[in-house]
C-alpha cells in the first residue's frame, strides 16, 4: 500500500471519528431529554437492570459485527456512566452540559 492510500485511509478514519463523535452528541442529547423526564416523573437516574440489559444487547450486537463483545461493553459502559453523571448535574441544577477547558 503506497503512502497516498495510506493517507486516504487517514483521511477516511477521521470521517469515521468525526461521526463517532456527533452519534455521541446525537446521545447525549436524547440523554437530556431522558435526564428532564426522569426529573418531572421523579424516576430513579440510574437503573440497574435497564442499563444491564443494554450492556447485554450490545454484546450481541458486536459479535454480530465482527466485533470483540468486552470491547463493545467497556465503550457503552463508559457512555452510560456518562450519561449518568450527565443527568445527575442536570437533576443538581446544572445544564447538563460539558464545558471543556482549552
């Protein structure tokens, strides 16, 4: 593989890391709504068995595509607990959203 389809692939895992992170904004997002739900209805933030299930789902769907289950799990699991922490701060008062410094 020369070095220009080297650097097309480059261009191409950058696409497909821009999409991971707007997908990611797309969640985050239905997470706010989620969080203002569970608010008004006063549900429980973090639900065990519901969030086991998707960690389960998620398995499944790796294998379906070629993909290591742990792998898939470890990355949603990270996702949820973001999304917990997320509506947590909302339900404090806050507006849910990351402010990143620099």
């Amino acid at each position: 593989m020369g070095d220009r389809s080297l650097k097309m692939l480059g261009v191409r895992l950058i696409r497909a890391d821009k999409l991971l992170v707007k997908v990611l904004g797309y969640r985050m997002e239905l997470v706010r709504q989620v969080g203002a739900h569970k608010a008004r209805n006063d549900q429980k933030i973090i639900r065990v068995e519901i969030e086991r299930q998707r960690l389960i789902k998620a398995r499944s769907w790796a294998r379906k595509n070629g993909l290591r289950p742990d792998f898939v799990s470890a990355v949603l699991y990270l996702i949820i607990a973001e999304s917990c922490r997320l509506q947590i701060d909302q339900l404090q008062g806050g507006k849910g959203k990351h402010r990143p410094k620099g």
